[in-house]
C-alpha cells in the first residue's frame, strides 16, 4: 500500500448511505449494533485555473466536484481509531492519544487530522469506520483533501462545526496544518478550502493571502465540466513539490532584502522581478514569471466566465498550461496529448489541473459535442501513448459534510 491516500475506487452503488452502513455492520456487528452510524463525505476537486499559486498566496478557482470520498462512521469510546477500506479490505488505525510520526501509508492523513484537531482545542472521539471513494488514485483530483476532510468529520465530537466554535474555513485551514505538519507535503490551502466550501454549480475563487473568497457560477448550461484521466499516475513527489516551493520562497527573501514590503510572489509583478533578475537564477526566475502570470489569468477568467466568455477563457486555459509545461515544468508527454487532442475539438477549453507531471486535465467542453469529445480523446490518445484515458463528465458539487 503506497502513501496515497486512495488506491481504488468503488461502485457509486457501494457508496450509497445503507450500503456503507451494511458494510460496517458487517465488519463491526457488536459495536455497530449498539450505536448510531453516521455517513459522512468529502469531495475532491478540480482547479479551473490557479496552479502553484495558493502557496504563493495568489488566487485560485477550485471547483469541488461529485467524486468523493465517504465514511460510515460508528463512534467509540476506547480513543481508538480504525479505518478499512472498501475496495482493499485493508485495515489500518492509530490511538488518539499517542499519534505516531507519519510512516509513509494513507492512514498518516486521518491521523494527522486527529493530531491537528487536538492541538487546537477541538474534541475528537475514537471511531470504526469504513472508507470507499469514487476519486481515482493519484490522478490529481485531490483524494488526500478529501480523506482529510471526511476524516475531520469523522472524527469532531459532536460533529457540528458551530458547537466547536468553527467554521468551513477554519476546518480547512487545520487539515492543511495535517498535511503540512504531519505528512510532511507542503501544501498550499487550496484543496482542502474547496473540498470544505465547495458549492454546487460553481467555482470557488479563493485570495489565499485574505481568504476572502466567493462563488463564481459556471456556464454549465451550455458546457460540461469533464475531467480526462491521463492513466499515468502524477509523479510530482512531495520533495518536488517542496523544491518548487522552496524556489519560490528563495525569490521572495532575494527581492524582500530590498523591497520588505514583499512577503510572497503576490507582492511581486514582472518589473520588479525582471529588476532582479540578476541575482535569480534563470529556472527560479521562469517559476516566479508563472506564478506572477497565473495569478493574472486567474481573475481574467472569472470575468470572462462571468459574461459566459467561454472563448475567452479557453484561451487563459491554453496560456496557463504552456507556463506549466514551459515555466514550472510540471507537465508531462500524456497530459499534453491530451490538451492537444481536446482543443481539437471546437470551443473546448482544456489545460492540465493539479500539481503535475501525471494526473488529469480539466475541460469545459460545449455539451454539443461531449459525444464526439469522449470519442476523439479516447481514440487519439490511445494512439498517441498507449494509454487508456478516462473522461469523466463531473458536477461542481457542495463541500464537505455529515449525510442525512
């Protein structure tokens, strides 16, 4: 079992409230049968636009979509957690009260949650559970977002944000520290703000130096949002994804020795990076032009996808991707395939999404020609890479929650 927080998937079928609960009984007949079982989800998310810039404290646009990850959950009061999951069988679990370092397997991001609950003061109950997702493995759509966030639910007691004293974002913000602090990824907040917030129909623009944020409604009437699987796992490693991060940081401490005001790429536009030019080298100076860029395109296209501006949009899509593939390198053969493939077909905007090198693309595609999409992806990528791409036509979809 590798680190991820998901290797498979399950039927939707199986995710279904009774069944989950069924499920659970079966594992935990006596504890299940004298307590209440409670479902609760967490989705994962796909990011229109806004990549590597939420750790720069830019802007992004996530959307939460109806891939997701759900728990049947049946509370405990021994201070123990154990989770199996559905499509493995594995079981794995750790002790509230004596939460290990994270040794490298999934069950590092519930335990992380636990420790980062507990530090700030949140009560949290032991439980048995079972986990099942619809998000497919290491493709980019956020599963470790998501398994912390159901976790967090999971685990609140009671879980009711409000008796706690906090709210979506707040629930957001200490599932980032989990990941930061526990798991060791360096994450920016992104992902767990959209699998917390997220609202059906829209796209959530986040300024990640505020945290103001707000909902951006999407043309789905007359574009689909789809999410083409590459079937080549993301290979960013989190030591990567940190080294990117580190770039960045090293161009803001050059350029704050000057100018203190700077205290993230946000504070720094292309004339003052191209003054210090001299004293970054050229592939920091190329991940400083992308961030800075990809913050630009990213309130360009909330207002073009205010006014329905598809065409508009697809061309910030094209513009981004490129900077990934070209500026902060984190593109790779299969995910530009299919971007090549998918603008092939009239009025689709298409970039990669996600931390890169693997992983997904994102689209909005006319509903017109969803048919012939699905069918041209499939077959021209098939030829090009050998790999079997998925096309998932997705929902923007509510955050995280308990199920009634």
């Amino acid at each position: 079992m590798s680190g991820d927080p998901l290797d498979g998937v399950v039927e939707r079928a199986a995710l279904e409230p009774e069944a989950l609960r069924v499920a659970l009984i079966a594992r935990e007949p006596e504890t299940a049968a004298a307590r209440e079982i409670r479902v609760v989800r967490a989705p994962g998310r796909v990011n229109l636009i806004g990549e590597h810039t939420d750790y720069n404290l830019g802007f992004v646009l996530p959307a939460a979509i109806d891939l997701e990850v759900r728990l049947a959950v049946v509370p405990t009061d021994d201070r123990r957690v154990e989770i199996e999951l559905l499509d493995s069988g594995e079981r794995d679990g750790f002790d509230l009260d004596a939460i290990r370092p994270a040794t490298g397997r999934w069950i590092d991001y519930p335990a992380g949650v636990a420790w980062a609950l507990m530090a700030a003061g949140l009560r949290v109950r032991g439980f048995r559970a079972v986990l099942g997702s619809t998000l497919p493995m290491a493709s980019g759509l956020s599963s470790s977002a998501a398994v912390e966030l159901a976790s967090a639910w999971a685990l609140l007691d009671p879980p009711e944000l409000a008796v706690h004293g906090i709210d979506g974002m707040r629930l957001a913000q200490l599932c980032q520290r989990a990941e930061n602090a526990h798991v060791g990824v360096n994450s920016g907040l992104m992902d767990q703000f959209a699998s917390s917030l997220g609202q059906a129909g829209s796209a959530m623009l986040l300024d990640c130096r505020s945290l103001e944020y707000r909902a951006v409604r999407l043309p789905l009437d007359s574009h689909a949002l789809v999410v083409c699987d590459s079937g080549s796992p993301r290979r960013l490693g989190s030591s990567q994804y940190n080294a990117r991060r580190a770039q960045c940081e090293r161009a803001v401490a050059v350029i704050a020795e000057e100018e203190p005001g700077v205290r993230s790429l946000r504070d720094v536009d292309l004339a003052t990076l191209e003054r210090f030019a001299g004293r970054l080298d050229a592939e920091t100076r190329r991940r400083c032009e992308h961030v800075i860029r990809e913050n630009e395109r990213v309130l360009a296209a909330v207002d073009h996808l205010e006014v329905g501006d598809v065409d508009a949009v697809a061309g910030l899509f094209a513009q981004s991707h490129a900077s990934l593939r070209d500026l902060y390198e984190v593109s790779s053969d299969e995910l530009d395939a299919l971007v090549e493939i998918a603008t092939s077909i009239p009025g689709t905007a298409a970039r990669m999404t996600g931390a890169g090198f693997g992983g997904c693309t994102v689209n909005l595609v006319p509903r017109r020609e969803l048919d012939r999409f699905g069918e041209t992806v499939v077959r021209d990528y098939r030829e090009r890479t050998g790999l079997a791409a998925r096309v998932l036509v997705v929902q923007a979809a509510d955050g995280a929650g308990a199920l009634a």
